[in-house]
C-alpha cells in the first residue's frame, strides 16, 4: 500500500463531512485491503522506541479452535506458517494451521517422547497359526510422555507431531514350548507397516525359560500413525503355540522434523551419526546417537578423554557387524566388566548403549540393550 499525502483536515463541520467522504472515495481500496488484511506492508514500524510501546494483536478463527498465524516466505518463496498452541508451544507448519496437532513445535515444547509398558504380565499370547503376524497386547501402564499420546489400553503410542523418532523396545519373554518366534515395531499395528529395520529373532529351546529381546531403529511417522509391536512363530505348523511376555517396554523420541529439514530455536531434534570407520568423538557431540548402518566390518568408537560431568552418548547397532565403544583410558564400568581402557562391544542388530560421563571422568551406563560385552 502506498503512502499519499492527506489535506489538512478542515474544522467546519459541514466541511469535514465533504473531507471525509473525499478521503473515503479517495482512498476506498486501501482502507477496504487494510479491513479485509489484504494491505501489503513493508518496513511497518509499530511504537516509538523509549516512548510509546508497540504492540500487535493476531485473534484466533471463530470456532475456539483454529489459530491466528503469521505467514512468512523462505528465500525459494515456499510458505511457512508460525502459530502458537493453546499451552505455548511455538509451532511452525507447510500450511495454514486448523488445530493444536498441526505443525511442528520450534520452541517451549522440549523434546519430544513417549512410553509405555507392562510390568509382570501373566497374560499369553496366542499364535494360532505360523507365519502370521500378531498385536501384542499386554500392555498394563502408561509412562512418561510430552507431545505424544501414550495408550496402554490400545498397546500402542499415538504419535502428534510428524518426523523422524529413535523408537526402543524391550521385552521379557517365556514360551510354553520351543520355537522361533519374530519380533516387529509396526506403524499402524499389524494391519499396517511392519518396520523391517526395528526387529529381532529369539528361539527358544526350552519350555518356560526366560529370555530377552530388544529392537531399535528410526522410523518416519506422520501425524496419528501409532507404534507397536507384533510378533509370529515360523515354525511349529497348524498347531496352536503362545508365549508370555512377562515385561516389556516401547519408548519413542523424536529426533528430526521432516518440515522442510530444517530445525528451529527449541526444537527437539537430536543429532544421529552412521559410523562405517572408526572415530572419535568429542564433548560438543554429547546427547548425540551412534549407529553402525552401513559398515560392512568392524568400528570402534572412542569417548571423549577426561570427559566432564554429564555428557553423553548413545549407541546403536543397526548392522551385524561389531560396535566397540573405546574409553581410552578411563572405565565403563558396566556389569560385563570394570576395567580401565577396555572396550565394549556388541553386533546383534538392535543392540544399544547409552553411557554418561561421571564425576571421576569414567563412564556410566544408563540404560542396556542385548549384550554389550567387554574386551577380553
């Protein structure tokens, strides 16, 4: 809109009227663009810095639920649409915001997970025929979450904003007989997509002995998409097998926006690193995951020396081919061993390993998945 030069008003009132219906006739498109928000501005300054206070108000749609916006343009002229959510969060989306769920949250959100589990199950789960997939369903507990919609009661977590998640599992299992049993993650349940790169074999020899599973990987997920686990004997024929998870766990963190690729102030994305040679890793890498997708041998995984107090790492093996996590001359001082400047190491697709730097620059483990042996 272009600014134009205004007569100075006149003080008789029969005059000012003649003004006024001259300014509206004069100006009738601008004032109508301004009313309906079509005005294009630029350079628009609003107060008067160190005298009057500025100030903007963007006023949500009729229903209670559609956000205000501002519409902004990146430098190849793509639109993108900054909101805000009733709790706060910043958000941004790739197209006009209708509710809360749109969007991806830039800033006041924090990271972005979920969990739930069961705790001491002795519930079975009936595979009636070979070959064929199966929802676990023995979900009894809701864990911690933010951004995403744990359900135990549907044995799944519903995710609530779109992109890229590390996705865990864990289980405890024990099978009235032996067989080969198959484990998944599964989007959308087993009617849906089996997450190939998110599962594990466990054969079991004899009856009602204890085991252990555990999966992870990444896995794209939209909007709504759930996360689960299925599970299938391959052998055993017609008849009717079951198996009893006694424990298990599906945790979810997000770690990358699929908006565009890029990541805002605040937002949660984490930094995923796919090793095919060795390396070193340093402190400004901490919080970050480590996966082997793509070695074809080998790779070992050096700490930090001397590292300070909470940094951390996490490791995933995504290949069957050995991880070896280096301390140099420090300790992990894990149950496989506590001896200084030795190695451990895994190579079962699945396998992860999330060490933290202590007080005395040695390395504690937080959290293990599979077998992380230590070097002999």
């Amino acid at each position: 809109m272009q600014s134009r030069a205004i007569k100075p008003v006149p003080e008789d009132k029969r005059a000012f009227n003649r003004y006024l219906y001259e300014v509206l006739e004069k100006h009738y498109q601008d004032i109508r663009d301004i009313y309906l928000g079509y005005a294009l501005l630029e350079g628009v300054l609003v107060g008067e810095s160190g005298v009057n206070k500025g100030s903007i108000v963007l006023v949500g749609g009729p229903d209670g639920n559609t956000p205000a916006y501002i519409t902004m343009s990146s430098p190849d002229g793509t639109a993108w649409y900054l909101f805000i959510q009733d709790d706060g969060t910043v958000k941004f989306h790739n197209d006009v915001p209708t509710q809360n769920s749109d969007g991806t949250a830039v800033a006041g959100s924090g990271l972005i997970f979920g969990e739930i589990y069961t705790d001491d199950n002795s519930i079975a789960t009936v595979l009636a025929s070979q070959d064929t997939w199966y929802d676990v369903t023995i979900f009894n507990a809701n864990g911690e979450s933010n951004e995403t919609t744990p359900d135990h009661t549907d044995d799944s977590i519903t995710i609530d904003s779109a992109g890229v998640y590390f996705v865990a599992i864990s289980l405890d299992i024990r099978s009235a007989a032996s067989n080969n049993y198959y484990f998944s993650a599964f989007k959308n349940k087993v009617a849906g997509t089996e997450l190939h790169n998110i599962e594990a074999r466990r054969t079991t020899t004899v009856a009602n002995k204890p085991g252990s599973v555990s999966m992870s990987g990444l896995a794209n997920f939209a909007v709504n998409d759930t996360v689960s686990i299925g599970v299938q004997r391959t052998n055993g024929g017609g008849v009717s097998k079951s198996i009893t998870i006694e424990h298990a766990n599906i945790s979810v963190m997000k770690v990358e926006s699929v908006l565009g690729g890029g990541v805002g102030v605040g937002s949660s994305a984490l930094t995923i690193e796919a090793h095919t040679s060795n390396d070193t890793l340093t402190e400004a890498e901490s919080g970050s995951i480590h996966t082997n997708l793509g070695s074809s041998g080998i790779v070992t995984l050096t700490l930090p020396a001397s590292a300070s107090e909470g940094i951390h790492f996490t490791f995933c093996i995504q290949e069957t081919q050995q991880m070896r996590v280096d301390p140099g001359a420090a300790t992990i001082r894990s149950g496989s061993g506590q001896t200084a400047g030795m190695y451990k190491w895994a190579d079962a697709i699945g396998e992860s390993m999330t060490l933290v730097a202590d007080s005395n620059g040695d390395w504690a483990p937080t959290s293990i998945d599979g077998i992380w042996s230590e070097e002999v």
